[in-house]
C-alpha cells in the first residue's frame, strides 16, 4: 500500500509512541467523507496527526491524491501540507477577532476555490465577526474553528472528534452544519470520531481501529465496529476479592462526573445468579412500550429448549423492536452467554439513538463484567446518564462495587422485585409530568394568545 | 542650590542610558533562549536553565570579580576591547551593559520561558495547519500570546540594571560620566554626608519605579482590551 495512486489517501504508520505501538495502513478514496472509528486510545487521533504531520513516526508513508507527503527519506513539514485540521477543541487564536481567525490561513490571492462569504454563509458566523473568541460559546468556536480550517483552502479536511468536548445540545446545534457542509463541498475529509450515531449521520467510508491497527475499512454500512479488546481484567469478574486489595485498581477510562444529576433518576437493580433479571426487564419493558411511554434502549430474552433450558439469548431494541441479534448459544444449559461483537455494536447504537430522541426512560439490560472493565455498554450508559435521561439497568451483586465506582455512588438500589421497578418508575415518571405540566403552565398565556389570532 | 545640579543629572541620565541598552540586548538575547527552554526537551536543558539562574543566588560581588577577571585586560574582554584599540572592557560603559545583561538575564529569560510554556503546543500547531510558517508563527502568534511575560521580562530587567549596585562598583568602579550610575551614586553622597543629595536621588527612583511600573501595567491593560 505504500505507493501514492491519483484520486486515493494512501498512508501507513508503524512505531511506538509510550507503550502504545502503532502500526496502520490505510488507503482511503480522496472524495466524500472517511469515518476513522474507534475506542478511546485506539490510535486514531494519532493517525490523522501523522497524516497532518504534526506527528513523524520514523517508518511512515503517506500519499494523498497522489502527492507524496511523507515517506523514507522526505517529510513535508505540516505548513507546506495542503490540509485543514480541525482540533477536538476550538483552539481558536485568542488575541485575534473571530474575521481575523478565519482569515488567518486564508490566501492572499482573490480568486479561491472556498470563498470567505460562503463559509461564514454555510457556519452561520455573520454576526459573530467582529466578537472576540473568548465572547463564544463552546458551539460557536468550534464553528469558528470549522471555518478557519476550510478558508485556508485545504484539498483534505482532517476533523479529529470535533464534536466530542461539546455537550449534547451543541452537538446537535453544529451537526446540521456539519451535514451541509459535507453536502456541499468536494472536499475529501477525514472525520475521527468514537461516536457511532454521528458517523451514521454522514460518513460514506468507514474504518474501524482498535489498538493501533486498522481491523477494518469500507463503505459504511458494509462494515460492523468491533468493541474494544483488552483491559479485560481490570475488575475482571467483579469479585469481591478485589475489594481486599487496600488500593483499589482504577478505571482506566475517564473518571465521569455525575454530581449534577439527578440521582432518583438513575435506578440499578441489584441481582443474585438465580434471579432471572433479564425477563423481568424485558416484561417490565414490554409493558411500559404497550402503555404507549416513549422508552428506548436494549433489554435481552433468554432462548429456552423445549426442557426449560436455556440455549441462548436474544437482544431487543426498544425503540425500533427489532431484534439486534442471537447470541451463539454455548451449549445446552449453559447460562453465561454474552453478545458477540457486531451484536453490541448495534446495542451501541440503539441506546445512542434512544439519547438522540430523548426519550422518557432508557433500559440498558445490564452493568456487569463487560461494562465493569470498561467495555459492553458502558460508554453509552455513561451517555445516556450525563444526558439526564432516566436509566433503569441492572447489576449483579458483585458488580456492585464497580457500578458505584462508575456512578459515583448516585443512583437508587432496586431489589429484583417487579413491584420495586413498577414503584421507582411510577413515582419518577408521575413527578416528570408534574414538571412538564408546570412547563406547559408557564407557557400557557402566550399559547393562548396564539390561539386566539388563529381564530 | 538647584535640584537638578549637573552631577545629578550626569548619573541619571547614565543609568537610564545603561537600562534601556541592557534591556534591549536582554530582551534580544533571551527571547530565543527563553523559547528554546521552553521547547526543548532533555536534561541539558536544566543544566542551562540552572547556569542561566545562577545570578539569582550569587552575591553580585562574587559574579562582579569573575566579570572583572573576564573583562579586564588579560581576559576575553580585553581581547574584544583591542578591536576599537581599548585595553580592557572593565571600568567602561560597555563592560557595565556586558556585567548588567549577565546579572538580569534569569529575571528577563524566565518570565518569557514561562509564557512560552503556557501557551502550549496547541496554538503553534494550529497555525502550522494553517500554513504558516514557523517564523511567522513565532511572531504571529507565540509573540503576542507570551505578551504579558515579555512585558513582565522587560520590567523586571530594567529595574534591576537600575538598582544594581555591588557589581556595578566590582566592575564599573564609580567614574562620573562614564560608570557613575544612580545607586553608586547615592552611596558616595551617603559617603561623604551630603544627605540632601542622596534624598534626591532616592526620591527620583522610588518615583521612576512607581511610574515603571503603572505605567506598563496600564499599556498592558488597554492592549489587553484592544485584543478582547
């Protein structure tokens, strides 16, 4: 792959940086929009840095539309390298205007391919010329950010998670910008992201990384992610022998902050081996979405032969009662058994999705080893928590220690009792629509108004 | 008697003269010593950190006998001093701007340093992408965001070739005209008891050093305004 081909990103990295060892090989077509996707720590940020070249691995190559950029013996230094590069937070140029920041890597000569009033046009950025940086909100100066990268005329647009340190509602304020600005220009771009729900929005090409190598790369849609490998003994099978260990190990991901929550909204239910957790979500489930409540997520059956046993299990996406997957059954009577790879992937992306639509309720069927170790769901649990969403889920008792070293220790303790779910959900959703309908009062006067004019 | 007697404006004047050069050299020297401090990495980067601290904790006569020894005739300065057909760097003017530039240069290099750091590597890196160069990013952006360390770096190295003292007499000696700055000045008053002379003296600088310093604070204030 390391040969430069007209019309095609062609790159490969291999080198240790720390103790994380990269070694990627790319080739990518130089139009539409390329997806790099992958957990936290995979290498993706630093391959779009190689490609930049903010970053020199000694054994690189990199070609795009044939141009060579890097290889054995030249390295083009990053300002001689026709990119835009978008950074995961603005890092706009504090002592400049927000104009003067996007002119900065403008051209001298008139006659650009991206004209100035088109960007600002595209951004929405006109009234926010003449501010200073430090007058925007996080949502505006990645906009700012956006705009600089495209003035300075680049034949490739690099975006290293561009939306990750921006809240849900600035997300969703800049991502209708960001899917006409990939409608609207020819540029090729390469956008990083870890969050599925954002590449489906606009990526045609997808690559999927996982511990420095590329697993995989291809339309998206012909491919499925991988969930990350690894750290897979990191509270191993939550046992509690652990919790002897005076200094307790740490998750290795991002310590999360949910101290702002609140706590009556996120409820685990606590289960020991013999109680069959999983069908009491699924009922309990079922009859909340029959009841006509908007809930969403992913709750699991257990597929039974004909004596009872149980042969394997299926997963449910609430919203869209499709059924994501059936988990290879490991044998007669075997009761672990956990969803393969392209199965939690799309449980990923049924609870991203219940997020995006705000639902009332969000079930993710559990918090168990995988998520302890930082795996399964746990990212989008952590989501679906920080969005302010009530999240109902479930933890076996020896997760428990986990489950609060992840929450922080909010939350409500459900016992596996029908009753218990039914009480917590009936008191949470009864003081919800007390809160809305105090919305709607407030509001009431001008609605009223309006409808008169109507009549 | 008038205050402004021409031996006190002698010595004025030649310590203005001596801190505006020296903070010129300084801030020329350490610019680039301060940004490669700041971005180098290794272990002889504190090494050279910690020589160019040294003046910090030696007593200035220590650090004045070795720049005497250097300047004088048998050292580099008398060499340097044959160019223009001088015998020897000590006891001139510019053998006083060599002794200053030495002795102030952690108070200059470090502000600058720290500036530097502060920024990061993000914004340098941005403009990279933008396509500038690295000189124009030096002085585009690395320049005006390490604005307040260049500002604090320029005061603080005029103050202390101003005030300086102990190495002033090892090296400069107390020749009117030529090395008789302000504070050797107000000792020899001291010396020989002509007290309404060194209260002047001492009065003008703790007026210069208030107007210094409110001075640079509100450029700095209203350039910091213009920016925002």
């Amino acid at each position: 792959m390391r040969t430069a081909e007209p019309g095609r990103i062609n790159a490969a990295f291999r080198g240790r940086l720390g103790n994380f060892m990269l070694d990627a090989e790319l080739s990518l077509p130089a139009t539409g929009v390329t997806a790099i996707f992958g957990p936290s720590g995979c290498g993706k940020t630093t391959v779009a840095r190689c490609i930049a070249g903010l970053q020199r691995m000694a054994d690189g190559f990199c070609a795009v539309d044939g141009e060579i950029w890097q290889n054995h013996h030249s390295f083009l230094p990053v300002h001689r390298r026709p990119i835009g590069y978008v950074f995961q937070e603005a890092s706009l140029f504090p002592h400049l205007s927000v104009r003067r920041n996007l002119l900065f890597g403008a051209p001298k000569a008139v006659g650009a391919q991206i004209a100035f009033d088109e960007v600002v046009d595209l951004l929405g950025l006109a009234a926010l010329l003449d501010r200073s940086p430090h007058r925007l909100s996080g949502g505006e100066r990645q906009r700012v950010a956006i705009g600089r990268a495209l003035l300075s005329q680049p034949k490739l647009l690099l975006m290293d998670e561009p939306l990750a340190a921006l809240d849900r509602a600035t997300k969703n304020e800049i991502l209708p910008f960001l899917e006409r600005l990939h409608g609207r220009l020819s540029l090729p771009v390469l956008h990083i992201s870890h969050d599925m729900a954002e590449i489906e929005r606009f990526a045609d090409h997808l690559v999927l990384m996982e511990q420095g190598r590329v697993v995989g790369s291809g339309p998206l849609h012909s491919l499925r992610p991988i969930p990350p490998a690894g750290n897979r003994d990191r509270y191993g099978d939550c046992s509690p022998r652990r919790k002897s260990v005076g200094n307790r190990t740490r998750m290795t991901s991002m310590p999360i902050d949910f101290h702002d929550i609140d706590p009556n909204r996120v409820a685990a239910i606590l289960y020991r081996s013999q109680d069959d957790v999983d069908t009491l979500l699924a009922d309990f489930a079922e009859t909340l979405t029959r009841s006509g409540e908007r809930i969403g997520g992913v709750v699991q059956r257990n597929i039974k032969d004909g004596a009872g046993c149980q042969v394997g299990m299926q997963a449910v996406d609430l919203m869209t009662g499709r059924e994501i997957s059936i988990c290879q059954p490991l044998g007669s009577g075997a009761m672990a058994c956990k969803l393969d790879a392209a199965g939690l992937a799309e449980a990923a992306v049924a609870v991203t999705r219940a997020i995006a639509a705000d639902v009332d309720l969000v079930v993710i069927n559990k918090f168990s080893k995988q998520e302890a170790a930082g795996e399964g769901l746990r990212d989008e649990l952590a989501d679906a928590i920080a969005a302010g969403i009530p999240v109902l889920t479930a933890v076996p008792e020896k997760c428990l220690d986990a489950w609060n070293d992840f929450t922080g220790g909010i939350g409500t303790s459900l016992l596996c009792e029908r009753s218990a779910i039914e009480g917590w959900w009936q008191d949470l959703s009864s003081r919800m629509k007390r809160a809305r309908a105090a919305r709607l009062a407030a509001d009431a006067p001008a609605a009223l108004l309006t409808d008169h004019h109507v009549g | 008697m008038e205050i402004w007697s021409p031996e006190i404006r002698q010595s004025v004047l030649l310590t203005v003269e001596l801190a505006t050069i020296s903070t010129a050299i300084l801030l020329v020297l350490a610019t680039p010593l301060a940004w490669w401090l700041a971005h180098a990495k290794g272990w002889w980067t504190e090494i050279a950190a910690s020589i160019i601290a040294l003046p910090l904790v030696l007593p200035p006569t220590v650090l004045g006998f070795y720049l005497l020894v250097m300047l004088g005739p048998d050292g580099p300065g008398g060499w340097i001093a044959s160019f223009w057909g001088g015998r020897t760097l000590a006891f001139t003017f510019e053998g006083l701007v060599i002794g200053s530039v030495v002795y102030s240069m952690p108070f200059v290099v470090q502000p600058i340093r720290n500036a530097f750091s502060a920024t990061g590597e993000r914004p340098l890196e941005v403009a990279a992408t933008l396509r500038a160069s690295p000189w124009r990013t030096f002085w585009t952006v690395a320049v005006p965001l390490a604005r307040p360390g260049f500002l604090t770096g320029a005061v603080l190295g005029f103050a202390h070739t101003v005030g300086e003292f102990g190495l002033v007499l090892m090296i400069g000696g107390n020749i009117p005209g030529r090395t008789k700055v302000l504070s050797v000045a107000i000792f020899d008053y001291v010396e020989t008891s002509r007290w309404r002379e060194a209260s002047i003296l001492a009065g003008f600088m703790v007026i210069f050093a208030f107007a210094v310093i409110l001075t640079m604070t509100l450029v700095d204030k209203r350039a910091a305004r213009a920016a925002a």
